[in-house]
C-alpha cells in the first residue's frame, strides 16, 4: 500500500503529461519543450522518492568490551533527503555488562520504499588478571630442622570473586638450602597470575663443640641506672664481653644501650613490654613486642639484633592462658630469622638465692667444660648480689680454664623444652 503510495505522483505526473501532450499536440515546439520539461519533472520526482537513506554504523561491528566497565553503543547514522531520521530507527541491544558473552545490538529502519536492518556483536570478555595476596614473607627464612608453616594466601578476581580454592602451590628446589613456592591461579576466562616465595633453610647450630668451656653471661630484663653500669664497669676491668637481654628503657638510660654496643658486648631482645598477659595474648602482640623494641634499638645505636630470650623463656608455663602460644612462638620467631636463646645455668639472682655467695654457688656448680655455659642473670634495679657476685664468678672462671664470649653467631642455641 506505501508503495502504491509512492508511486502514485509518478502515476499522477505521467497521466497529466499525457493530457498535455494530447492537447497541444498540434504545435510541435511547444509539445516537445512540453515533452522535455515534464520528463525532467517526472525524473525529478522519481529520484526524490526512489532516494534511499543512508543509514550506518558508527564505530565497528564488532567490538569487544571488557566486564563489568561501562558501555556505551557507538551509535548509527540514519538520514533521509539530509534530514536526520533516527528516531526513526528501531535498536534492539540485550547486552549484559556484567555477564560475559557474545551479544547483538540489531538496529531495524523502516521507509517508504522498504526496511533496512544493521547489526553489531558486542564481545563482553574479561582479560584482568586474577591478584594473588601472599601473607607473611616473600623471603622466607627458617631453620633446616623446622616443618615449614605456611604462612598463608588468598586469591580474587574482578569476575570470579574469592577463588583462593584454585590456588596451586608447586615447590621448585633452587638448591639443598633454597626452594621457591610458585603460587599459580586461574581465572573463569583463563587468565593467569604467578607469584613466588622464596624459603631460605638455615642450619640450627644446637651443637657447636668447639664452644664447649665457653661462659655466655646473660644479663636480663635491664638497662637500669644503678645496676647496669656497675656490671658493664666490672666486665670492662675483666675484659670479659657478655650479652644483655633488655626491655624498654627510658631516655636517660638511653646511653646504657649505647654504651653496652660500643664496649663490645651483644645486646638481645628480651620484649619491650615483659608483662606475660599482654605479650602472650597472641602471636601478633608478641612480634609486636619484638619489633617495637628492635626498632628502638637501632634508633638508639643504629644496630639490629637477631637474638632474644622470652619473658620467663621458652619453657614457661606463665602463658599458658593462650594454649600452644609457646610452641608456635619458638617457631614463628626462627622463622622470622631470630634465635632464641634460653640458659643451662641459673644464677638464681631473681628468686631463690638471697646473697652474693648464693649467686655465685648457683653459677659455679653448673659450669662444665662440656657444653657451653649460658648463665642467666639479672641487671634490673638493685639487684646487688649478682653485683657483688660478678668479679668473683669471672675469677673462678678464668683461673679453672674457662674462657667469655658474648653470644654471637657460633654460639650453640641452648633451648628449653616448650611445655605449652
Ligand atoms: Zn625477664
């Protein structure tokens, strides 16, 4: 029916040339100048309503877009006689943005003399890489004798959500001291995301012969104004180096840390708090304790320690409100690149010995050219029976063999049994 429409002026145009023709036929010139000027006319008329629109897509027909990001349809060109007809224009688009896949967007233009009909595939894909969090080191370090404790990892992606459940973990061996996890995650869309951790084994030296008859005085829970530098004047004049064990210490004896570093003995971290119901709350507060304190010690002498000695140590039984904080501790520590060192010899000076001669008697007793002799004492606030005690222990110690080191690398690790 449009296109009997259509056609209908073309009709109209051809009838009324006819009816022109037939009347003037009788002058020649004016019937073919008739003739010529309708047949424009009529080619005019024709052209105008045969013209078609131009009707195209903007931008490519395919196109391809990533998940979950915003999408906009590049659009069409509709016009008719240089009118613009897209209102004209009937889109039809069932993409889903979120959801990936193959989709069309058909573009449907209806006109006088027929339809035309566009379409676009619009790919909605996903190509961002799926990220892999590592918890704890990448550099990890523990000793050869422990079992490796997974610190932990977790996966996401942009569409997949949490897919830590498709982590693979493989285990590269670089050399006997050396290996490299490789954590390996895929995404729905199959891409990947490698990432590695790097396990360093060190030896425990638990048993170092050449350190049997060695003396390792340990002095805990210090610095103190009146106590700490009577003991570091007494191993100055003996020419004895010792290892202090501290806790946090205050601006004014801030030169005690320093002066224990440059008269050569070794300093270790005992915690910055010693409160066990704090420190032994959670593995996290306890490292906190340990970092805090490192820090201060390198502020102060622009030295880090790899040791420490725990509160009340490794086999106390004070933290057992946290059950199993201690079995953990001992090897988060190590494996966080600490030794810990307990003792085999106690002086007593914190508890049952009650003068110089106990002290003394408690620490000669025990000493043995068999093993190396770490001896735990104290140099907190008035503590001045080991004071007293000191000279005459190092004297006994020299004139029967013996010889002084601070703790250092070599220095065997003398540990307790953990008992929670
Ligand atoms: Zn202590």
């Amino acid at each position: 029916m449009e296109r009997l429409i259509g056609f209908s002026p073309i009709i109209l145009s051809v009838l009324l040339s006819i009816i022109v023709c037939i009347l003037i036929r009788k002058n020649k010139k004016v019937f073919l100048a008739s003739l010529i000027i309708l047949t424009l006319v009529n080619i005019a008329i024709a052209l105008y309503i045969f013209e078609k629109p131009i009707f195209s897509l903007i931008g490519d027909e395919k196109i391809e877009v990533a998940v979950k990001t915003n999408f906009s349809d590049p659009g069409f060109n509709a016009t008719l006689h240089g009118k613009d007809i897209k209102e004209k224009v009937l889109v039809n688009s069932k993409v889903d943005i979120n959801k990936i896949g193959e989709y069309n967007i058909t573009y449907k233009l209806e006109y006088l003399l027929g339809e035309k009909i566009l379409s676009r595939k619009v790919l909605v894909t996903d190509k961002e890489k799926p990220e892999i969090i590592l918890n704890g080191d990448i550099d990890y370090i523990m000793y050869s004798n422990v079992k490796y404790n997974e610190p932990g990892y977790s996966a996401k992606d942009n569409y997949d959500g949490d897919i830590t459940n498709k982590v693979t973990v493989a285990k590269e061996e670089i050399s006997d001291k050396k290996y490299k996890l490789i954590y390996t995650v895929n995404d729905s869309s199959g891409n990947q995301t490698i990432c590695e951790r790097t396990v360093t084994l060190i030896e425990p030296s638990k048993v170092n012969p050449s350190k049997n008859g060695v003396i390792y005085l340990t002095f805990d829970d210090g610095p103190s104004a009146n106590t700490t530098p009577k003991i570091l004047d007494i191993l100055k004049k003996q020419n004895v180096k010792a290892t202090f064990f501290i806790l946090n210490y205050s601006s004014a004896n801030e030169y005690l840390v320093k002066r224990i570093v440059d008269e050569g003995h070794s300093i270790g971290i005992h915690g910055y708090s010693h409160n066990y119901k704090e420190i032994y709350t959670s593995e996290k507060n306890y490292l906190e304790n340990l970092d805090k304190l490192q820090e201060k010690i390198k502020k102060t002498t622009g030295v880090t320690t790899n040791i420490t000695r725990f509160p009340g140590g490794s086999s106390n039984t004070v933290s057992k409100f946290n059950k199993g904080i201690m079995t953990r501790l001992t090897k988060l520590v190590e494996a966080k690149g600490y030794k810990y060192y307990d003792w085999n010899i106690e002086s007593g000076d914190s508890g049952g010995a009650k003068t110089k001669e106990d002290v003394y008697n408690n620490v000669i007793k025990y000493l043995s050219k068999k093993k190396a002799n770490v001896v735990l004492m104290h140099d907190f606030s008035s503590n001045n029976k080991t004071i007293n005690a000191l000279n005459d222990i190092i004297n006994y110690g020299k004139n029967n063999g013996y010889t002084f080191e601070a703790i250092n690398d070599e220095t065997p690790t003398i540990h307790h049994r953990v008992n929670n």
